[in-house]
C-alpha cells in the first residue's frame, strides 16, 4: 500500500459513506503503508468522484431556509455537510497531487481527511434524524472549483483553500451553533463543537505548510498572499472574525490586522 496512490483511489470513489469510511480507514493504516514522495502521479480527467446529487448549482440559487424549521435546520446542516464532504475531498487531492513535499505534509492530510470524514459521517447520521440524508438539496461547489485552479501551485493551494476558504468557518460556526440552539438542536451544537475545534488544527496545518513554502520559494507570506488572492480570484473575507480561534490556528497579529483592515 501506497499513500498517495491510496488517497487518489479513495479520491476517485463515488459513495459519500465508502468515502469517509475509506479516508479513515487510510489514516488508521498509514503507518503500515509506503510513502512515495517524489512520484508524479496522473489522475483521472474528472476529478473528485462523487455521487449524482446534491445536484450543484450556483450559490446564489443555494435556498436559505430559517433554522427554527425542522426542514430549515436539514437545509443548514446538508450545506455544512457537503462543506465536510468536499473538503475530504481537498485533503486527499493535496496528498496524490502534491509531489516533493516532505513526509509530515502527507501525514498532515491524511489526518484532515480522515478528521472530515468523521464531520460528514456525524452530520449525515443527524440529518437522518430530521428524515433527510446528504444528497437531498442543492448544494455549489466553491471549495472544489478553488482547489481547481490551484492544482498547479502549491503555495495558492495553501494559501486560499485551508486558511482562505476553509477558514471561514471558523468565523461562521459560533453564530450557526448560537441559532441551533436556540432551535433547540443541542445534538447539532455538539457535532459543531467538534467541527471547530478540529477545524482549527486543519487551518493551522494550511498556515504552517505555506508558510513553509513561502519561506523555501523566498516569498514574503503575507504579500504574497495579496498576490495569489488576486490571482486566483478568492474571495474577500468580511467580518465578523472569530480572532480567538484564528490566533489559535496559526494567524498572526498583522494577518489578522489586515484582515480587519486595521493596517
């Protein structure tokens, strides 16, 4: 067994549960496994596998439904669901794609993957309760289209997928948990107590292998980062900023100045 060569197979698979179940599974045996870091690896031309619904719209046709309804709440929690979804997808595509990274960068995903995995199988489970499953409202494909256009550059990779995109959640999860639980879906704050408090370590991983690479590539971080948010088109952050959980995961203060516009 082969990492890489792993993480593109459980990449490929289409089943939403043999997914998460596989990613997990791939980080328990990791240590069993080979690692072959210099490989270029060739993916299929379409790439991530999943199944035929949700079906993906644009996210301005995404519905928004109130929380305080039981099918309003299964909308919510499907989005944040498919949120989980893809980004099992992200971390296993940064394993197979990413060649000549050292070993710890493969170790890193693998544990995203499998740490995702358990999101979507934790929100999936909860949905069945509200008498819905994944698959059952429209959902947008953001994540995956910015993981997309960064397949040829790692250092945009890093910078606008984990610690741009994915890091909003950290700003958007306490005051979806505050809504839930005035819904009274105390069983749906703590599958997102869980949720943040690993997504923190997942930014932080993205903000630590960036700026590794900025500092093997000789770039400056943050001007750098200007640089690739412009290039790649991401998206502009806006407050509120969860500044607690952003310190935590690896932001420092004249990132954080900037994203507040206080520099």
């Amino acid at each position: 067994m082969e990492l890489r060569h792993c993480a593109l197979e459980v990449l490929c698979l289409a089943d939403p549960g043999a997914k998460a179940e596989a990613a997990r599974a791939l980080f328990d045996g990791m240590n069993r496994a080979t690692l072959d870091a210099d490989a270029a690896l060739a993916g299929p031309p379409t790439l991530p596998g999943r199944p035929e619904r949700p079906r993906l719209v644009p996210p301005a046709s995404v519905p928004h439904r109130s929380p305080f309804t039981r099918d309003g709440r299964a909308a919510l929690l499907h989005a944040i669901a498919h949120i989980e979804f893809n980004a099992i997808n992200l971390a296993l595509d940064a394993v197979w794609r990413f060649a000549g990274m050292p070993e710890a960068f493969y170790r890193d995903w693998l544990r995203v993957a499998s740490e995702e995995a358990l999101h979507f199988s934790l929100l999936d489970a909860h949905l069945r309760t509200l008498g819905h499953a994944y698959g059952d409202f429209d959902a947008h494909d953001g994540l995956w289209l910015m993981c997309e256009r960064t397949q040829g550059d790692i250092v945009a990779r890093m910078a606008l997928v984990p610690r741009t995109l994915e890091a909003r959640g950290l700003d958007a999860t306490p005051p979806i948990q505050a809504k839930l639980a005035r819904a009274g879906d105390h069983a749906a704050v703590a599958i997102l107590d869980i949720i943040l408090r690993d997504e923190v370590g997942h930014v932080a991983i993205g903000n630590r292998w960036y700026r590794f690479l900025c500092e093997r590539e000789g770039l400056d971080a943050v001007a750098h980062y200007d640089a690739l948010v412009a290039r790649y088109g991401a998206p502009r952050l806006k407050p509120p900023f969860n500044l607690g959980a952003r310190r935590a995961a690896g932001f420092s203060e004249d990132e954080l100045a900037l994203l507040e516009g206080r520099r």
